[in-house]
C-alpha cells in the first residue's frame, strides 16, 4: 500500500481584517486538485475535549480550516499505523488536506470548543465511510 499521509499538505491561510470584523478564504479553486473541484461545504463543532470523526473516506478528499478555538487534527495511515498530529488553532489558521484513505479525527482543546470548516470533494456517502479509531496521542502538558 502506498505511503497515503505523503500526500497530505498544510496550507497557510491569511485572516484580513479590519474594525469591521474578519474574512478567512477557506477554500481556493486551484486547491481542488483531484477531481477539478469542490462538492459540499460545512461547519463542525467539537465540543470542550470532544473528538469527532475517527473514519476515513475511500474516495473523498477533504480540507480542514479552523475558524475558532483550538485543538488537534490526529491522521492515520490505517495501512501502516503511521501517524501524525497538526495543532491548530482559529487564531492562526492553515487549512489541513486529508487525502482519501487517511483516517481522521478532530479533538477540541479542553477549554473550549472548536469549529472547523470542512470541504470535501464528494457529497457525504456513507457508503465511502470506513470506521477506524485513530490513536489519541496524550497532550503535552504546559508548565512542570
């Protein structure tokens, strides 16, 4: 099986704003390189500690932006048990592609919720939903 986390990119994303409020460009055309595009688009909320997802997509390809809070994207490549932990953050946000065949997971910070802005390539089938229990790596404590 090929090594499926080498095709996962972290794109920097620039939030401008002004006395007005923010705008955060989560998504761009030339992004959508397989298949040429984007089908659906939504928000998810992890609650305080929560972790949502634990599966990963046959043939869709997703994008994770945060908007607000922090926490953790925790990947998986289910073939190889290789893993990989990306902090993020609404304050400084990047855009997290999750290919196809990458399990994922995302854990809010204990102090609050998160809410992530997803972008899939295909509309939700459960059909290309595999169930798989990413590992929960244990969170650096701050401080001695």
């Amino acid at each position: 099986m090929d090594d499926v986390l080498s095709d996962l990119r972290v794109l920097p994303r620039r939030r401008d704003g002004d006395s007005r409020g923010w705008l955060l460009k989560v998504a761009a055309g030339p992004e959508g390189r397989a298949g040429g595009g984007f089908a659906e688009a939504y928000v998810v909320e992890a609650r305080p500690g929560a972790v949502r997802g634990h599966h990963y997509h046959r043939s869709c390809r997703e994008w994770f932006t945060p908007i607000r809070g922090s926490g953790r994207i925790l990947l998986e490549d289910p073939g190889t048990g290789q893993q990989r932990t990306i902090v993020v953050s609404g304050d400084a946000p990047v855009t997290v592609e999750v290919p196809p065949g990458v399990a994922h997971a995302l854990e809010a910070d204990p102090a609050g919720p998160l809410w992530v802005v997803a972008v899939a390539t295909h509309p939700y089938d459960p059909r290309d939903v595999v169930a798989y229990r990413v590992s929960m790596p244990e969170r650096e404590r701050a401080g001695p």
